[in-house]
C-alpha cells in the first residue's frame, strides 16, 4: 500500500451512505482518523438522522480503524465551524477534507420553485464553500491539507431538470480554480471528482445492470488519490464504472477584428474562425487570459 494516511485526519461529508461512505471507509483502511459527517436528511434534503453515519463509524472501529460521527448540516456554517472545532478538539489537526455531501431537487427550469434552486445550490455550492472555508487556516497553519470537491457530469455537460444541480456544481469547479493558486504556497491542494456511481439519489433513474455496474467503490480510488500526498492540484477527474479520464478547460486562439468589423456581423461572418479549436491555449490564471488579448490586440495595432 503505497498511499497510506496514517496520523492524518479526515473529515468526509455525507458518508453515510453512497460515495462518501465508501470514501470514508477506505480512507479508515488507509489509516486515517475520519469524521463521518452526515445530516441523515432525505434525497431532497428533508428530515434528519444521525444513525446512517453512526453505522459508518461502527464498521470502520469493528474494521480496527478511528473514527466518530457528526451530523452537522452543511449548509449552515454555524454548524460546520462546531463540526471543525470538535475535530480538532478531539485529534488536533484535519488534514483532508471531501466535499461530497448533496441533495437532490430535479423539476425543469420552468417548473421549479425558488425554494428549490436555493436548497440545492445551498447544500452544493455553500456547503462546500463552508466546509473549506472552516479548515482553512488550520492547513494554512500546519502547511498542509487536501480538499476534494464532488462536481458532476450534469454540470460539465447538462442534464435535463437539474439546472439546479448543474449550476451549483459547476460552480465548485469555479471554487477551485480560485482556491488552487490561493492555497500552493501552503501545501493545499484543492481538486475535483466527477462520479459516476449508483446511490440513492441516483437508484429510481438508471436500470439494475447499469446500476450494478456503478458501484460507488470504482469512484472512490479516484477520490482518495485526490486527497493524497500524491495529489495534483486543479484537476478535474471523471470517476465510474472502472473508467477514469480528466477534464481540460481550453480556449480557441480565436481571432482579431479590425476596427472596420469590430461590431456583431463582424462576430457574426468569423464566427466559424472564432470557434476553431484546433489550435487552443490552457490558462491557470484569469490574467492569463488578459495578458493574451491585450497583447494580441497591442500586436496588431503595431501592424
């Protein structure tokens, strides 16, 4: 075993059941010290229980493993703060962080309550964002930590009735990109997954054999791997199904406009050279981007 997390600890959200239970349980055999949280609410995020991440706990102690459970909700950052301060208190240190707690809400965009949207994007998004944002300066402070986020498909790529979903999901992979360069030069590393798995929230939308074949145990080599020693930083990792494949986000060259067709028919005739991507850039910074039009611009303006 070559990636081990002895000493570590860990704090996985929503393990009590699917992915995250999966996540926790193998970082346990890994030799983590893991706070199983879970809010035991429903698929929508209604009601609340802390027996699922109770039975977590027990498996990974009956396993030879440490661990406790805590069923704070994510999306209230008074209680995500207690959460952190209780890990602490009990083992002094958090040195990974799995953002994988969700909830689900599908109607079409048309059709969906307000209340709708703000859950799911409070529980995605916030959540999340809470969670990171209450271990940070404790990885600041010891210079080291590892936070995955848990995008989705649904966001890199659409899926009908979850705009909600998409949306806060996509953002995450924003989070990150910003989080990446504010972290490097503590030693945290902040990267994404993307599952495929068969969990409850996605067992009413797929057939038994696809179903079968997404175990959420072929997601979680990904996931441990992205929290690792190992661990790259600003990496987007597609998990399921015993396939794994990474996300890049590029731009074409693009073209510039003259003066004369600087104006909407201009975009309009080169909108085919404009979106020719087989020439592109990768960037790791907004300001690349500028640096690359001004200077693109301020070379044609010599000419």
């Amino acid at each position: 075993m070559t990636i081990d997390f002895n000493d570590q600890v860990a704090i996985v959200t929503g393990a009590g059941n699917g992915l995250g239970k999966s996540h926790a349980l193998e970082l346990a055999r890994r030799g983590a010290k893991v706070v199983v949280n879970d809010f035991g609410g429903a698929r929508d995020g209604t009601g609340g229980s802390q027996s699922p991440a109770d039975k977590v706990v027990d498996e990974i102690i009956q396993n030879g493993g440490q661990a406790i459970s805590n069923g704070a909700n994510v999306s209230d950052y008074s209680q995500v703060q207690k959460m952190v301060e209780d890990t602490l208190t009990k083992w002094g240190r958090i040195d990974v962080l799995i953002n994988n707690a969700g909830i689900l809400r599908d109607k079409s965009f048309g059709k969906m309550p307000i209340e709708d949207w703000q859950g799911v994007v409070n529980v995605h998004l916030n959540g999340s964002a809470y969670c990171s944002k209450a271990v940070w300066n404790q990885m600041k402070d010891q210079k080291y930590g590892r936070i995955l986020m848990t995008t989705s498909t649904s966001a890199i790529y659409g899926n009908f009735g979850q705009a909600n979903y998409g949306a806060a999901k996509l953002g995450l992979v924003g989070l990150m990109n910003t989080l990446c360069i504010e972290g490097e030069k503590s030693n945290i590393k902040i990267n994404c997954i993307a599952p495929s798995a068969a969990t409850r929230m996605t067992d009413d939308l797929m057939p038994p054999q696809m179903l079968e074949a997404l175990n959420p145990e072929f997601a979680t080599p990904a996931a441990v791997f992205l929290v690792s020693e190992k661990a790259p930083n600003r990496t987007v990792m597609f998990a399921g199904a015993g396939t794994y494949s990474t996300l890049e986000i590029r731009e074409s060259k693009g073209i510039y406009l003259e003066e004369s067709t600087r104006n909407a028919d201009g975009v309009a005739d080169n909108f085919d050279a404009i979106k020719d991507t087989s020439k592109s850039d990768t960037f790791t910074q907004g300001m690349e981007h500028i640096m690359k039009i001004v200077q693109t611009a301020a070379k044609n303006n010599t000419k």
